[in-house]
C-alpha cells in the first residue's frame, strides 16, 4: 500500500498533491491531521479511523466522519479513545455511537458544552442569561419574544417601554467591554 502524509504545516501545494494522489487511488492510505476536517471529497474513502477521539468535541468528529463514506461503498468510522476518559468524553463518544443526523448531534452538542455568548467572544460555556435552555425551552423562549414584541408594539411611547429599553441597552452585552 501507498500512504499519503497531510498536515498542517506542510504548503498548500503540497497537501493539494498529496490529496490528489489519494483521490486518484495512487495513495491508498491517507494519514491526516484535523486539516481534512472540511472541505475534502473523496468518494472512493471508506474507512477513518480517529485516535484519541475523547479529546475531540461532537461537531469535529461529525465533520471528520463526513469524510467517508461519500461513495457506493459502505463506510465505517472507527473512534480509538484513551483509558483516561472524562464522564463528558464518554458522553460525546456514546452520541457518535448513537447517531449520524448532524441536526441531533449539533442539538447534543449545545446542551453539552453551553451556547456561549451571543454578543461576546466565547463560543461556548453557559451564558449570563441562565434564565431558559434555548434547546429545551425553545418554544417558551419563542412565546416570550412574541408578546414582548406585542407589549413594545402597543406601548411603544410610553414611559414605561423607554425605562425598559435604556435598562436591557445599559447591560454589560460585549465581553470584550469588560477587559482591561
């Protein structure tokens, strides 16, 4: 067998060579980094395996798995986890197990590891807002944003709407407000 070699540091050229050689079927194994998470297609791939899955999150094992399993033939996606497995880890590797519709393992993915902030930087963690669950209490939240936009409506000149909007407008939104 022929393998090919694709990492990060190596020149686009280079990575675009060796991909080639693979897609052709000259190289009939390829040997990754994450670098081939997007935007590889490659119908004739038809086995992954990732080493130390655990220390990957459930949105990148999804994209790597997309990389099989393109063509006719049937795909497999074998996920190789350490011994020293977080209660988390386990829980990402079992929703792998489980299922392959990205909508539900996106959905997993955000009661997992938090929504983040909206208006700031981080892209996951739970948010100020500890109110509601955006997944779980979707439909609550999407009631609450009908009749609050209904009360603004109807009263939108009043005194009381002008003291609603300078309190929600006067909140710390922007994380990066509060550095330095």
């Amino acid at each position: 067998f022929r393998v090919g070699l694709v990492h990060g540091r190596m020149k686009q050229e280079e990575k675009d060579a060796v991909m080639e050689e693979f897609r052709s079927g000259s190289a009939q194994i390829l040997v990754a980094t994450t670098v081939i998470e997007v935007g590889v297609d490659v119908p004739n791939a038809s086995v992954m395996i990732i080493e130390h899955a655990e220390r990957f999150g459930l949105s990148q094992l999804h994209q790597l798995r997309g990389r099989v399993g393109r063509g006719d033939e049937q795909a497999f996606c074998i996920l190789l986890a350490g011994h020293k497995r977080t209660a988390e880890a386990r829980e990402r590797l079992a929703i792998m197990e489980e299922t392959s519709d990205g909508f539900k393992v996106a959905e997993r993915d955000l009661e997992l590891r938090g929504p983040g902030e909206v208006m700031g930087t981080r892209q996951s963690g739970i948010p100020a807002f500890r109110v509601g669950n955006i997944v779980r209490d979707y439909s609550l939240l999407e009631a609450a944003r009908r009749e609050a936009g209904h009360m603004l409506g109807a009263r939108r000149n009043s005194r009381e709407t002008a003291r609603l909007v300078e309190a929600v407008r006067n909140q710390p939104r922007f994380g990066l407000a509060a550095v330095g």
